[in-house]
C-alpha cells in the first residue's frame, strides 16, 4: 500500500493528467464491446464527469461506435479524460495499479480477471453482480466488502455505485481498511478447490 501514491502519481504524468493525490482516478481496461456494459458507461460518464471531480482513463480497443465516444469524451473533458486505444500490457499495469477506482459494469461475465487483478493493486472495483463479477467483489456497504457493487443493468445504478465508491475516497481511514481488505481478497484456486471439498462433505453427511 505504501506504494500506491507513487504509482498513481506516475499513471497521471504518463497520460498528462494532473498530478493530483486528491483527484480520484476512475479506470477501464477493456474490450469496447456492448456485452462489458459500454452502452451504460456512455451514457452516464458526462454525468459523472460534470458533477464530480474526478479523472476518467479507458484503455482498449473494439467497436468503432464506442472508439469514436471515448475519443469524443477526451476532446470535451481535456485533462481529465484520456483513452488509450489497443492492448499494453505495459500501459494496463500501470492503469491497475495507479487507478483509485475501476469500472467493470459487465452486462455479461462469466468469470473476469480484471477485477481480480485490480483488488490485487488495492484498486477498488465497481462492478455489476453478474457471473464471476457477483463471486468475487462484494459490496462495502457493510464494511465488510471489498469493493462497489450494483444489481440492475441500469444506467443511474451504475453512476450511484460510481459516486458512492467516489464519495468512500474522502473517508481516509474507511478507504485504506477497504484496499487493505481488497488487496487481501483471496481468489485462488485454493480456496475454489476448498469450497468443492465443503460442498461434497455437506452432500455425503446427507447421506
């Protein structure tokens, strides 16, 4: 964790973004396609951008519909938005781990990985409970959760998700005990085989 401003600090000189501690940076690393919830990002990211002070990065490549947005979104919201288009693995790593918070607002996803690998960085996810997404982040509304999470494939449920993981940022002590339990996050096969295991013992002790 005491790595994370130095990060963030270098994802924000990389991109020409203000180099700003306090300005929360919502990131995506993504197929553009309709199925990872692109149609709801569109229409709630000016929202976002106009009613909070936020900085908004999205790097991937896909469908031209949605290239062509995001591009537009950087020339409207110069310095605070900024879309990198193809895979960088180099760029992605940097992105997971300066980022304060991503976005993941999948219409479908059978499993996910990035969602994994930004609770790895203690880069706090915001995503839909869909598939994999719905087994591996857990709303923190309990304080017990490690990330941000909403049901309907809605556009106002994501941007409420959104500002409240944006709102969280302010709470120092809450935020740094919510990436402490995201970095902790265990998605290991480990445990996956574990859970097998308990789900065949309560079969047999049926038996």
């Amino acid at each position: 964790m005491s790595g994370k401003g130095e990060c963030k600090r270098r994802l924000q000189e990389r991109l020409g973004l203000e180099q700003n501690w306090s300005i929360p940076i919502v990131a995506m690393v993504t197929r553009m396609v309709a199925h990872k919830g692109l149609d709801l990002v569109r229409g709630g990211l000016p929202d976002l951008l106009n009613n909070n002070n936020m900085q908004f990065v999205i790097l991937g490549s896909g469908d031209e519909e949605y290239e062509n947005f995001f591009r537009d979104m950087q020339w409207f919201y110069p310095g605070r938005v900024v879309t990198c288009h193809g895979f960088v693995p180099e760029l992605a790593r940097k992105i997971y781990s300066g980022a304060d918070i991503f976005l993941m607002p999948s219409k479908q996803e059978p499993c996910g990985l990035s969602q994994m690998i930004a609770l790895r960085y203690g880069t706090i996810p915001v995503v839909r409970e869909v598939g994999g997404l719905k087994d591996s982040v857990f709303d923190s509304a309990d304080n017990y959760g490690n990330g941000f999470t909403f049901r309907n494939y809605d556009i106002a449920d994501m941007c409420n998700a959104v500002k409240r993981a944006l709102a969280g940022i302010y709470d120092n002590e809450g935020w740094h005990q919510l990436m402490w339990r995201a970095m902790m996050s265990d998605n290991s096969w480990e445990r996956s085989a574990q859970d097998y295991i308990n789900v065949y013992e309560d079969t047999m002790n049926w038996l």
